[in-house]
C-alpha cells in the first residue's frame, strides 16, 4: 500500500459525532502499553501520525485519521490503564461497544497485543465480544524482537490457545524490524476492497 495522504478527521466521544460519509474504517484497539500507535505509523510510514505517548492511557477520544482520501484508520482509547479515571471510563465503554457492534462502515478490528503477554481478562472479554457481534478481527502480536525465536514460538502458541486460533492467524509484528507490516497490509487491502 502506497500511503500519499495522511489527514487528522476528528476526535469523538460521542455516537453523534461519528463521521456520517460512509467512508470504510479499521479500527485498532489493544490494552494501553502494547504500541498500538506505534503500529499503526509503523503501517502508515509515519512516526507522529497516532501520539505515542510514555504514559499509558493518554488517547482519550475516538480518533479518526482518513488515509489517501479513501479509508479511515481509527484509533480507538487504549484499555486497562488503572489510572484512567471511573468518568472517563464510563464515557468510552458505551461507545466502544456500540461502535464496534453497530458501525456499518467498520471492516475489521485489529486487535494489537505483546508477545510478551498472555491475553488477560480484558483481551479476552473483547475477543469474545468481537466474535459475538460478527467483527472481523485482525489479531498482531506486536514487539516480537523483544524475544528470541525459540521463545517467541512458544509464546505465539500460548497466545493462540487462549484465543482459540491457530499461530498462523497471528501477525508478527515488529516496529523497529518492519516484520509483518506486509503481511498486515496485504490483509487489510482485501478487506478495505469494496465488494463488486
């Protein structure tokens, strides 16, 4: 994919608010420290595209950013951050959820996790959920140079077990070595092809 066009839409917090043009959209939602913002300027080849922040948890709204004046990339409020406040987190969830169940527009969910991790609670429950409203979901396990091979099979299996996927639906992902950036725009192209 050649990337010619990156422009900031808007910032949501409401259902309202969502773009009303009928554009497709591919949402990227992960826990607040696994570099979802880091993956999707990896993708885009830029490097201040989604604010990469040392603090966990900063994205506060639905951020939508239309690529070569075609499709949007969305960058949905990291979760799990312990700091973010009962407020804020009572304002994303509804809208979170009804999003992700109700948005026309939205052609997959890329779900970005750590290699280093297993899938939490959390992962888990919007795995689930995805699976529930019919989401395509696009799962990257991200910063695979941080373990060696033999490691990081083993983790990529235990990931997939607890996800009830094979290791091959995983993407491997590393920013800093281009790994799986190919693979996930190859994928992401199909999906974003309007059907004939």
């Amino acid at each position: 994919m050649k990337i010619r066009s990156v422009n900031f839409e808007k910032g949501v917090v409401s259902h309202s608010a969502l773009p009303k043009d009928g554009t497709f959209e591919v949402a990227f939602a992960g826990r607040s420290n696994v570099g979802k913002s880091s993956v999707m300027n990896s993708l885009l080849g830029r490097s201040k595209v989604a604010k990469v922040s040392k603090t966990p948890g900063r994205t506060r709204e639905v951020n939508f950013f239309k690529i070569n004046e075609s499709f949007y990339f969305v960058d949905l409020p990291g979760y799990g951050y312990a700091k973010a406040s009962g407020y804020s987190r009572a304002i994303w969830a509804p809208l979170i959820l009804k999003y992700l169940e109700e948005r026309e527009e939205l052609k997959a969910v890329v779900l970005i996790l750590d290699v280093r991790r297993k899938p939490n609670d959390e992962d888990l429950t919007l795995v689930d959920f995805l699976r529930e409203v019919g989401a395509t979901t696009v799962v990257v396990v991200n910063k695979c140079d941080k373990l060696p091979l033999q490691q990081r099979q083993k983790q990529i299996k235990i990931i997939a077990d607890h996800l009830h996927l094979q290791a091959h639906d995983l993407v491997q992902f590393s920013v800093s070595k281009g790994q799986g950036r190919d693979s996930l725009w190859k994928t992401l192209e199909l999906l974003l092809t309007p059907e004939k």
